[in-house]
C-alpha cells in the first residue's frame, strides 16, 4: 500500500462546520432519552433515542424532498429494529436478512443519487438488536419507539419550512449566480475552463433542487421567481461560452461589477432598491445580450411584483423507471449493491458463529468500511474507523468510570452526537471518535455490562476484524470493474446523445409522436450520462489505476455532459434548427463513428461537423468532443 493512501486517509477537509444540522442532531437524540427519563422508563427513552439516526439523513435539499425522504428513512429504521428483533434468535437467518438490508438500502440510495450516509444506520439498528435480549413479542413495542423518535427528528428537521420555506432553493440560485460572476472574472485566463466546468455542475444542481423541490399544485409566485432566474442564469452562461468561443479575453468591468451586485443581492434576499443597470459604450452584441440578462436578473429580483405569468414547467422521471435504469447489468450502484449483500453477509456469518463479545459491531464495521465509494476511499475509512476507534474506546471508559447518571447519559448523548456532525466533515476518523463512546454508552446503560474494560476491548478487537473483512470484500469482489465498464458506458451515452440529436433537429421533429420519444430519449440520455460519471468517480479510486488515461477520458466526459446540457436545453426551445435527410445523415455517422471508435479503442476517422445556424453550441460541442477523443485514442 502506498505511504501516500496512508497519509490521505488523516487529510482534514477544509469545509465549513454544520452547526445548525449537528445542533439539530443533538436535539433528535436526546430529547426521546429526556422524554423516557421524565417518564419514568430510561430504557425505553434509549430506544426511542435510536430513532434519532434519521437526523443524520438530513442535507440541503428542499423541504417537500426532505419530507418524504425522512419519512422513508424512519420507516426503513423502524422496520429493522421490529425484524431484527424478530429474526435475533435465528443467527443464519439473522445474517442473510442483515446483507439484504444493507443491499437494498445502498441500491436505493444509488439509483436515486440520495444524500446521506445510504444503508449504515439501517445495518446498526438491525445488528445491534441482536445483542438486546432475544423476545420476538417485543418486536412491536421496540419498532414504535424507535419510530417515535423518528417523528421528534422529522419535526426538528422541518422547523425551518415555517420561517423560510424556500431556502435550499434560493442557497442553490445564489450558488450558481456566484460562480457566473467568477466565471465572467475567469475569461481568458487559465482557470476558465475549471470554472467553466464547475458552473455547469451549479446549474444542474439547481436545477435538481428546483425539480425536487416543486409541487404542481402549489407553485407560488416565488418559486416561479427563482425558476426564472435559473432560466436566465442558462442563458448568461451560454453568452458567456459564446463569448470565449469567439475570442473575447475578457469582459467589460462594469459589466462583471454589474453581476457581481446582483449575485450579492440574491445572498441579501433581493432585499434594497433595484441597481442601475450601467450604460457601456462600444460593447459588443454578445456582452450586450449578457448585459441585458443579468438587468432582466435584477428586475425579477427586486421588482415587488415581476411579471411571471409563465407556467413552470418541470420534467421529472418516473420513480419506477430510475429503479429500472438502475438495474442495468454495468450499473455500478448494482454492483455495489450486490458487493455490499454477500461481504455483509459474510461478515454477519461469521460473527454470529463464533464467541465474539458483541459480535454485531464486525459486520456494522465491515458496512461502514464498505461505504467507501472507492477501493481507495474503502482503505482510508478502515484506517480511520481503526484508529477512531481506539481513541473512542479510552474516552467511553473515562466517561463510564464515573457512572453518570440518566440525565447526564442523555445530555452526553446529546453532546456527542453534535461532536460527530461537526467534525465527520473535516475527516471521518474525527466521527469515529465521538461515535463508539455514544454507542458504547448507550450500551453500557442499556445492559449494565459489569467489566467495561473486558468490553471495550472486545469492541476493538470486533472492530478490527470487520475492518479486515470490508477491505478484503472489496478487493475481492468488483475491483476493476469500473474502469472495465467505461468504454461501453461512453458509446452507449454517445448513442443516446444521437438518438435525442435526431429526434430533435430531424425534419419530423415537430411530430406529437416524436415528442413522447423526445422525453423517453432524454430520460435515457440523462441517466447514462449520470452512471458514466459514477463509473468514472469509482474508476479513480481503483488500485491500481491508469491515471494517464484516466485524465485523458475526463475532457471527454465534461464534453459529454456539456453536450447532454445543450440538447436538453433545446428540447422546449421553439425555432430549432430543422436538419435535412443528408445533414441529418452525416450527424448520425459522426456519433456513431464516436462511439465505434470508443468500442475498438482506435480513432475510426473524424469528419466535418455540418454547420447549424441557430444551434452553434451543439455544433461546436461536437467538434470539441471529436478532438478530445483524438487526444484519448
């Protein structure tokens, strides 16, 4: 192993501190424990303290998404606690049923690109029921608890709708106007196609968030408000590329300055009078047409009643058809799914056959080592849960020592829960550390285990087993498999690229028929390219990897998904460019040359891209993925 993949797994991440979501933690966790302790019952508070976990689920997305994924989340932690404690008398059955559960959460999770910590929790709560005591009829009662627990985090989490309902769609809008304000300041200059790329990720960010954020019938006049200036921030970033396409080193400052007002008045919440749009001599017809976005961006802004007649249109693919998509055989989220099943259930066989002292924590080791998405990422998370541990394990004893009483266990809980939200986002090692004693102390009051050493060690040693048997699960069970699937993903999006190309600019575009096709193509196109990156991420953290190609293919991918971003953005556009059979016949062979050449690893010839006067993006994104491939093949 590489000193390097040693050094990088204690690397501290230079991201900001969540307080208001660990502060939000704390509270999900002990106010159930607090709850239970004025009511007399400190184990069934512990219990319902369980249903906490599905705080930790909680990211920026917007409220309605938020909703219906916490609400799952908590029947998904409900469901394992009440069939744990069905099947704990059952090892065999115990173990199969723990790797199906942990399969079935990470395949959901992938197919659906959800935030969160994906199956990890779902796998502790049903493992750690086997060390409870074995009583099939108390499955139900358990299964409430931890469900009610679940409703007080579901309520703390959605506290913020009622003072500011849209805030994850306005933070996504502010986002994606900053970086276009330091994509304008990066014209000409070596860092613009870093940004460039960047931007693009923004506004499909917020375009997701826009999407999952939107009720159909309930489409207020401020929703509608940040869907348009999404919509503007589409077309300032394609004058921006036109811009750069032509040659154009940089842009007026008053214009740059112009955006950048803007932008800071979107962070202000439009709030102040409506800035003076600047007058600019002798400025081009592009950055005039710029110009006139970013002044169409503040009256929308600040205009006490913008005119926004305009109905909201949003796409989005049926829930049934992401979950067939997903099961397509070179799915990386399949595969994992698959490699997260039968290593889980390994580890859960073999812990459960054997006199291990708390035998669940090996195969919940074994599911957080395996969450790394990389075999990389895989290795630094068993160095850092190994060594997390061993510092979390001295600090549970210390604070077990002295025996604390229910409500001080309920506001360390509560503490320690805040300590892992904090810093699980500089480095995982950190979490780790604040993880074990709160699952030790809960515990150690739950059982009354009477030799606290004897336990601590048996956690470690527990620990470091599960750690040996993730890594080696991984290494065994689908370690090339990414970059082995790269080039079939690339020809097969390429493909799809030129279905929507036809289907788009053909003469019979206009057709109702061809508009039901469009949306199928799109939806298809849009899911290839999604598993192509997924792939391509996890192609990089494979050991060993080619990293000289690697780079080569990644201007190929950003030139893919720009030219996805471009076709999709002329599926609703009226006065598309209409291709004739022969056009449209030499477009067809340029793709499908692409993608052959992709296939036999070897550039199968490049041929002129027919010029299309109103679509000049598409055409000379076309030419610019044509060339990366020459640098790849």
């Amino acid at each position: 192993m590489k000193l390097s993949i040693i050094r990088d797994a204690f690397k501290i991440k230079q991201s900001p501190f969540p307080l208001r979501k660990a502060f939000g933690a704390a509270l999900s966790s002990s106010i159930p424990v607090m709850i239970g302790i004025l009511l007399g019952n400190f184990q069934y508070g512990l219990l319902a303290g369980i249903g906490g976990f599905a705080y930790l689920y909680v990211f920026n997305e917007p409220y309605k998404h938020r909703a219906k994924k916490l609400f799952f989340v908590l029947l998904g932690l409900t469901l394992a606690m009440g069939l744990g404690s069905l099947t704990a008398g059952y090892p065999l059955v115990f173990g199969v049923l723990l790797g199906l559960i942990g399969g079935l959460a990470t395949f959901t999770f992938g197919a659906f690109k959800i935030q969160g910590p994906a199956a990890i929790f779902f796998v502790i709560i049903f493992a750690m029921t086997s060390a409870m005591e074995v009583s099939p009829h108390d499955a139900l009662l358990r299964a409430s608890l931890v469900f009610s627990g679940g409703v007080i985090s579901w309520i703390v989490a959605m506290i913020g709708w009622f003072s500011d309902p849209y805030k994850p769609e306005k933070e996504s809008i502010y986002y994606l106007y900053g970086q276009l304000t330091n994509l304008t300041k990066s014209i000409g200059t070596e860092k613009f196609i870093e940004i460039k790329e960047n931007t693009l990720f923004s506004l499909k960010n917020a375009d997701a968030t826009l999407t999952s954020g939107y009720i159909s019938w309930r489409s207020k006049q401020y929703f509608k408000r940040l869907y348009v200036l999404k919509n503007i921030a589409h077309e300032i970033w394609m004058d921006i590329l036109e811009l750069e396409a032509k040659g154009v080193r940089g842009l007026s400052s008053e214009t740059v300055y112009f955006l950048e007002q803007v932008t800071q008045s979107l962070h202000n919440k439009g709030q102040g009078k409506m800035i003076p749009t600047p007058m600019i001599e002798d400025v081009g017809s592009i950055e005039g047409s710029l110009l006139n976005k970013v002044a169409e961006a503040n009256r929308v802004l600040h205009a006490t009643n913008p005119n926004l007649d305009m109905e909201v249109q949003i796409q989005k693919q049926p829930f049934t058809r992401t979950f067939i998509d997903a099961f397509d055989k070179n799915s990386v989220v399949l595969l994992s799914a698959i490699r997260y099943t039968i290593v889980l259930s390994i580890a859960a066989l073999i812990a459960f056959s054997y006199e291990f002292d708390r035998s669940y924590w090996i195969p919940v080791t074994c599911g957080s080592v395996m969450l790394g998405s990389t075999i990389i990422s895989t290795f630094h998370r068993s160095i850092q849960r190994s060594l997390g541990t061993l510092v979390g394990v001295l600090l549970a004893v210390s604070i077990l020592l002295i025996a604390p009483s229910p409500i001080v266990v309920a506001f360390l809980i509560g503490i320690l829960f805040f300590l892992t939200e904090i810093f699980i986002v500089r480095n995982y090692a950190f979490a780790v550390t604040f993880i074990t004693p709160n699952a030790i102390l809960a515990a150690e009051s739950t059982t009354q285990i009477g030799d606290i050493s004897y336990f601590a060690t048996a956690r470690v040693t527990d620990v470091l087993i599960g750690c040996v048997i993730g890594v080696i699960g991984v290494l065994l069970v689908g370690r090339h498999s990414a970059s082995s699937r790269l080039p079939h993903l690339m020809s097969k999006t390429i493909r799809s690229q030129s279905q929507l190309f036809f289907s788009l600019f053909a003469d019979n575009s206009n057709s109702s028929q061809n508009t039901q096709r469009i949306s199928r193509i799109q939806n298809k196109m849009r899911t290839n390219l999604s598993n192509l990156r997924t792939v391509y991420d996890t192609a990089l953290g494979e050991i060993p990897h080619n990293m000289d190609r690697l780079s080569h293919i990644s201007p190929v991918l950003f030139s893919m998904e720009q030219l996805g971003y471009f076709l999709q953005s002329n599926v609703n556009r009226e006065g598309r460019t209409l291709l004739t059979k022969d056009e449209t016949a030499q477009f067809l062979y340029i793709f499908e040359t692409m993608a052959q050449s992709i296939e036999q690893n070897k550039l199968l010839g490049a041929a002129q891209v027919p010029h299309m006067p109103h679509n000049q993006r598409i055409y000379a994104e076309i030419q610019t993925l044509q060339e990366s491939l020459k640098l790849l093949l």
